[in-house]
C-alpha cells in the first residue's frame, strides 16, 4: 500500500508540473507557458520523462494491466494536449475565420487584421487625392515584410505616380481563390470609391486544386473554397479528432479521404473545368469593376495577374498552365508574369512563396505596368 502511496504522489507531480510551469510563468514571465531561463522548461521536461518511465516500470511490475491503463491515459493526455485546453483557449486559426458569403477571411481586430480580417487597412483611412487600390490575393499577396502590395505602393510613391499620393489596401487573404475574391468585391468594393482592382494570383487556382499541399489539402472541385470539403464533407467523428488534437491535425491529410473528389483529378473535363473558371471568373471581375466609382481617375480599372511560381509544382498541370499563359495573351486586363523569375537564382522559399529579392522585382513589374495601364486608359478619355 506504501508503495501505492509513491506511484500516486509521483503520478500526481506529473500531473502537476506543467500547471506549475504554466502559472508561475503568467504570473512572473511573458505569459507564454513555458520558462526558457535557466532551461527550466528542459529540466520540467526531463523530470517527467523520469516520472514518467519510473511509474510505467512499477505499474508493469505490480500488474500489466495497470501499465496498459497508465500508458492510455497518459496518451490521451498529450494526444488531444488537455494541458493547454484547460489553460488556454481553443486554436483557431487565424486565416479560416468563416464568412457567409466569401468563405473565409481572417480573424477581425487580430492579428494585425483590421475589423474585416484583412491587412488593409481599412479604405476609409484613404485621402480624397489619392489613387486607390484594393488588392486581393492569397497567402503570395498576404506574406513578407514587407508584403507585395507594401512595396508596389511604396515604389509607386517614389515614382511620383498621382503626385505620389498612392493607397493600396490588402485584401489578400491566405489560400483563397480568386472565385472567393470575386465575391469579396462584391462584399466590399461596391459602395466604395476604388481608382484599380488587382487581382494576383493563380497557383491556387490551378496547382493548388489538384492538392499539391500535404499538410493543407485543398478541395479539388475547380473554383471551390480549399476548406470547402472539409465544411461539408468531412465527418464529424474525424473533425473532432483533427480539431482537438495538435498531433492528428498534423495528418489530417491522412484522415481526410478525398478518394471521392478525386474520381475527376486531373481528367481532360477536370482540366476544361479548371480553365474555364479561371478566365469566367476574371471575366466576371472585369464586368463588375466597371461599376465602381473611381476616387481620382476617370474610371475603376481592373489588372489581373498570373503569378510567378516553381514549374515544378505544376508538372501535373503543365498543359493546363500553358493554354493559360497562352490565352492570357489575348486579354487586355490580364497580365502572365509567372517566369518573370526564371533569372534569379533560387528565387523561391517553397513552390510558389518568393524571397524578398523576388518579392521586389514582381513588384516592380507590376509597378510599371499599373503605370503603363493607367495612361493607357486616361488616353481613352
């Protein structure tokens, strides 16, 4: 019984100890949960895998089954992480934040997000005399510091283009699409006084779909959110599992099954599909542009651009980004400027995300075809 006695004082430390550290570092350290001086957070660590291999040893010794209990509890434990759910609120992540019409955005008043969950900032902080621009991307629009849309405006500025009174707002939001930005136009825009809509994009829309992300699968039906199977398809009993657990949602992608969406992957009608979207849905942006009022031009334009990428990631599509390229050509309002990088030695970090020498020159590509584009259309009036 004294032997009992120790295994439950020493069961109870286990227990204890991360609650320990927790509090002592809110109440004495930055609030993060653990203690990094003096690698207390490695000692605490050490300590419970002592604790730890002590009382499975004599749970085994004393009976098999106890060990066998021990261990599951114990999994359980650090499984589903119940340390930080009673401690700390649920994840969330901070760029699925859903909305009922664009799907999702970020997470509003967080994370520098302004009230809508975008970077912004927000349009009503524009002046009366300045050009504005709403740019809408994905995670290529939303990352680096600085971000894409920052260094086109700052580049703009020190070009003393509109007599350097430049505006962008960044409605870029990480792994949407462009059929979601279509409809955050409509959602944002349409009361607003905007002088140029871009739209930069297009590696989600084609690589993206056919679930080149591991970690994130995305929905493979061309156009549709890259969350949107998992809303509506996935079943309860494995959202649970990914949703509780921060080792499981490390393999969702194992899971999930998408054995049903892919009956169509990279088919010829899957591929027509996935085309047809791309340019209907630019096609459907250009309308709806047209009626937005300018804040200094003569008219709201709209600039559509196919990004740079590793070819790499689209070797499943290659065919499919060809015929884009190619028939990007011929529309006036869309612009192909995915091997504006073919120059520059290891310009990508992954597939598709740039480094900041990469990041600079697209900017200054697209730059100088806003200006191009802007004169071009004064001209007409």
């Amino acid at each position: 019984m004294k032997h009992h006695k120790y295994i439950l004082f020493l069961f109870f430390i286990l227990l204890f100890l991360p609650f320990f550290e927790y509090g002592f570092d809110y109440l004495f350290g930055d609030k993060d949960g653990n203690i990094a001086s003096f690698h207390i957070a490695t000692i605490i660590k050490v300590i419970q895998i002592i604790i730890f291999s002590f009382i499975s040893l004599q749970l085994y010794l004393i009976k098999g089954r106890y060990f066998f209990l021990f261990i599951f509890f114990m999994s359980f434990i650090v499984v589903f992480d119940i340390k930080n759910k009673i401690l700390k609120d649920k994840y969330v992540n901070p760029h699925l934040y859903p909305h009922p019409y664009v799907g999702f955005t970020g997470t509003p008043n967080q994370f520098q997000h302004n009230e809508y969950g975008f970077l912004g900032p927000s349009l009503d902080k524009a002046k009366e005399q300045d050009y504005i621009i709403a740019f809408f991307g994905a995670s290529t629009g939303y990352r680096g510091n600085p971000s894409l849309p920052l260094l086109i405006q700052h580049i703009l500025t020190e070009q003393y283009f509109n007599d350097g009174n430049v505006f962008i707002s960044n409605y870029s939001t990480e792994s949407s699409i462009h059929n979601q930005h279509l409809h955050m136009v409509l959602e944002y825009l349409l009361d607003k006084k905007i002088d140029l809509v871009i739209f930069y994009g297009g590696w989600n829309e084609t690589a993206g779909q056919t679930g080149y992300a591991r970690i994130v699968p995305f929905d493979h039906k061309p156009g549709y959110p890259m969350n949107f199977f998992y809303v509506h398809d996935v079943p309860y009993w494995k959202k649970i599992l990914i949703e509780n657990s921060p080792i499981l949602h490390n393999y969702k992608h194992l899971i999930i099954n998408q054995s049903f969406h892919k009956n169509t992957l990279l088919s010829k009608e899957w591929d027509e599909q996935l085309i047809k979207n791309y340019f209907q849905i630019l096609k459907k942006t250009s309308n709806i542009v047209e009626v937005i009022k300018p804040n200094v031009s003569t008219k709201c334009n709209f600039l559509a651009f196919y990004q740079p990428f590793d070819q790499k990631t689209m070797v499943n599509i290659k065919e499919v980004n060809e015929r884009i390229v190619k028939r990007s050509k011929n529309i006036p309002y869309i612009f192909d400027v995915s091997n504006v990088l073919k120059n520059i030695k290891e310009p990508y970090i992954d597939g598709i995300h740039s480094t900041d020498q990469s990041r600079e020159l697209i900017a200054k590509i697209i730059s100088s075809i806003i200006i191009k584009s802007f004169k071009e259309s004064s001209s007409k009036y």
